[in-house]
C-alpha cells in the first residue's frame, strides 16, 4: 500500500447564530482516505462534529480542538487540531457531512481541516521513499516568493531538490522574515495567504488551498491577541506533514500561494521546507 498525504479542506462557510448541520464535504473517487486529524479555523468554542465512513456521527456533541485550561480565570486557545485515533478510512468518493455551532448572536465565518492520507494499491503511482543503506542529515530549505500584494496569484513556485541528496519535507514554516519591533513593521504581516502543495506531476496534496499558517505555521508570528476564535495564537508551531513527502534529488516541487487581504503592503514569503537530506550509501 502507498499512503500520500492528503488534506481536504472545507470551503469558507458564514454559519449564523444556532449554527449549521450537514454540510457537505465531497471526497476524491480515485482513493480511499485515511482521516487522522481536523482542525478548525474562525469557530473557537462554539464547537463542530462530523460523519464516520458509516455516516454516523463521529461525536454525539459538539467538540472543540481547542485546548480548555481547568485553571480559572484562564482563557481557552487553540491547537494544532484534535487526533483522530484509530484512523477513519473513508471509501473513494464518500462525502463527510458537517456541523458548525453558533453560541453567539451573530454571524460567525469558519472552516475545517480533514488531515491524512490517500491509501493507494502498490504500483498505482510513482511515490519514492527510502533506499535500503542510507545517512539521513537535518536540512532545510528556502523558498522565497517576493513581493505578495494585497490580492496576488502566484502560482508554480518551484523548490529545486540539489543532486547531492533526497530530501525527506518534515514539517514546514513561512513568515514575512520582518525582524524589528518598530510598529511599522505590521505594514509586512499578513491574514489571508493561502497555500496549495503540489507534486513533480503538478497533483496536489490538498483539494483546495489551505491557509498557510495551518499549513506551515510561522517563525515571526503577529502579536497573540485576545479574541475568541484567534486560530493564530499556534503560528509558533510548525506545520508537520503527515506522512512526511519525500523528493529524490535532482527533482523538483512546487506550490501555488493566494493572498487576499484588504490593508497591508506587499510582502516577501519565506518558505522553510524542514527536514533531512538522506544520501545514499
């Protein structure tokens, strides 16, 4: 069996007070997908459930990924996503229906994430992975896509795999790179960048661009603020493939960033694709 990693991504819903149920989430037809971890983004505590391969309720109550002290006086804040453990295998082409709650008296704006793996048959695509002698070797790249405007499509960037090694993407961190604690760098931050991953064929390990700091996390990340449903507050971490990619040397990989914001100026994106070299012996 080959897993690849996958994300599938809910689109942007306005879910009014009382909130949503059954919304549908359409899966691919050309695998069976492994769910392993979801994470929300813009619902906070006002909770969200979703359908197993059975289509029946994974929870029988709203739940949250947000981690809830039990100290008073004290704030919940977010994660990087509850853990779907065991697995839930969806058949190719399921659809997982959703819930999103509404506690408040206005509309709120919210998503999902559904982490895991497509489970292809062996020999049904080309996915490298180690040899059997090898020396693995910490190693990061960098990426840098400058000069992100406020609403920019830059699509094919291109990290090159040297010949030296392979290389194993681990985990992954992406921030403006603005090191100075003068007010005006908020000008160099940024809200809405979203990030879609492909492969040397140009297929992607998502169905739809994902927001990058689910996706990567950041180095520099904006203050922490207070809000309520501030998915932001976990920009420190970064964001782990699961399973991890790996790229043979010589080879080459490629993602599409997407910004949409309304105030703000241009900004350079450093791209940090984390991992290990792995040198053949």
């Amino acid at each position: 069996m080959i897993e690849r990693h996958q994300d599938y991504i809910t689109p942007l819903v306005t879910v009014p007070p009382g909130g949503v149920l059954q919304v549908p989430l359409q899966l691919d037809t050309d695998a069976p997908f492994a769910l392993r971890l979801v994470r929300s983004r813009g619902i906070g505590l006002n909770g969200w459930r979703f359908t197993n391969p059975r289509q029946a309720y994974q929870s029988n109550y709203l739940r949250t990924d947000w981690i809830v002290p039990v100290q008073p006086d004290t704030i919940a804040y977010p994660s990087r996503g509850s853990v779907i453990y065991p697995e839930m295998v969806y058949a190719p082409g399921s659809t997982i229906l959703y819930d999103i709650g509404n506690a408040t008296d206005s509309p709120i704006t919210g998503q999902l994430l559904f982490r895991g793996s497509k489970l292809y048959k062996d020999g049904s695509l080309w996915v490298p992975t180690y040899p059997e002698r090898m020396a693995p070797f910490p190693a990061i790249y960098q990426v840098v896509v400058p000069s992100v405007g406020l609403t920019s499509t830059i699509l094919n960037n291109q990290l090159q795999i040297k010949n030296d090694a392979d290389f194993v993407f681990m985990c992954g961190a992406c921030d403006p790179f603005t090191l100075t604690a003068d007010a005006s760098a908020d000008a160099f931050q940024f809200s809405n960048v979203y990030v879609q991953l492909r492969d040397e064929q140009k297929k992607a390990y998502s169905n739809a661009p994902i927001h990058v700091n689910d996706l990567f996390g950041q180095g520099l990340p904006v203050p922490f603020q207070t809000g309520s449903n501030d998915d932001d507050q976990v920009l420190f971490t970064p964001g782990l493939m699961t399973p991890e990619i790996y790229l043979p040397a010589r080879h080459n990989f490629y993602f599409d960033v997407y910004r949409n914001d309304t105030s703000g100026a241009s900004v350079d994106l450093y791209f940090r694709f984390i991992g290990l070299k792995v040198f053949q012996r």
